[in-house]
C-alpha cells in the first residue's frame, strides 16, 4: 500500500473502501510472532472506527512498540505505545502512538506548545510540522484533526488517559 487514494483504498479489517482521509488510519508493522498472518498488513490503511472497535487492536500496538523500540536508537522517550523518537533534522522530533496511529514530525518547539496544550486543557489552534492541529476538549476527551491547504487530513480521538500519557511523553521530551 502506498498513497492513500480517496474512495478507493480499502481498509483490511472491514473490506470496504475508505471514503476520505480524515477516516483513516494507517497501522505500523507489528511482528508475526505477535498478530500472525496479519503481519503482512503493516502500512495498510483501515477506517479508524474499524481499529478503534477491533479485539486485536492492542496486541498489534503493543507488538509494533516492541519493534520500534528495538529498532530505533533514537527514543527520546516513551511509555507504552507512545514515543518520541529524534527528528531526521536537528530539532526535529517524530510523536509516534501505534495505538491511535499516529506520527508526526515537529519541531522540539511545537512539542513544547502541543504539550502546553494537553495540559492547558482548553483547546485551541497550533502548527504542527505542515500541520494546523485544532485541539478541542469535552468533559472526557480530546479531538486534534490536522488540516492542510484548508483540508482536513487527519482526525484523533484521545481518551484521558490518552491526554495524560501524551503529556508525560512530552514532556520528558522538551524538558
Ligand atoms: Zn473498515
């Protein structure tokens, strides 16, 4: 799989095809030994609401977090599923959760200002890499959609104790 394709790139737990972007989620590679024949379907795209609803959703977050963990001599931090990894360009940094499949690349900066965010807890509005990410909060959970050119690219729903790991990881980072 490689670039996703509006209304007909399908996601690989339902079968069907993915009507847009903000839809969808792209799973990291996670081990066999882990997920079985599955394996072979790391970097394929599916609809978040499939992976959000899906029994082997956690197992595969966890696997793909042993691997990177294995792999990378660049974690700058990490708890769980969720990483800070150093940026292919100094002062860069990649945000990685295999769990609500997210990377993003940002500056140690925006990393300081997305933390400040979390923590804040009332939202708003900040630049990620490329990105706009708009952060708005209700009483249990927190949406970031990223939008590009006026497009809505990507959409995220974090639990709170989604906001708090992210926060500790961050901040670990920044510091
Ligand atoms: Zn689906």
């Amino acid at each position: 799989m490689s670039f996703f394709l509006p209304g007909k790139s399908r996601c690989f737990l339902c079968g069907n095809a993915i009507a847009t972007r903000a839809e969808a989620g792209r799973v990291p590679y996670a081990a066999p030994d882990d997920v079985g024949d599955d394996a072979k379907y790391g970097r394929s795209f599916v609809h978040r609401r499939c992976w959000d609803s899906w029994p082997n959703r956690a197992r595969w977050a966890q696997s793909a977090a042993r691997l990177l963990r294995r792999a990378s001599d660049r974690i700058v931090s990490d708890e769980e599923t969720t990483f800070v990894l150093e940026g292919a360009r100094t002062g860069s940094a990649m945000l990685v959760d295999t769990g609500l499949l997210i990377e993003a690349e940002m500056s140690t900066a925006e990393m300081g200002v997305l933390r400040d965010t979390l923590l804040g807890g009332e939202g708003g509005e900040l630049a990620v890499g490329a990105y706009r990410w708009q952060v708005t909060t209700t009483a249990d959970a927190m949406t970031i959609e990223s939008w590009q050119d006026g497009e809505l690219v990507e959409r995220w729903s974090l639990t709170e104790a989604d906001r708090q790991r992210w926060t500790r990881v961050l901040s670990a980072a920044v510091r």
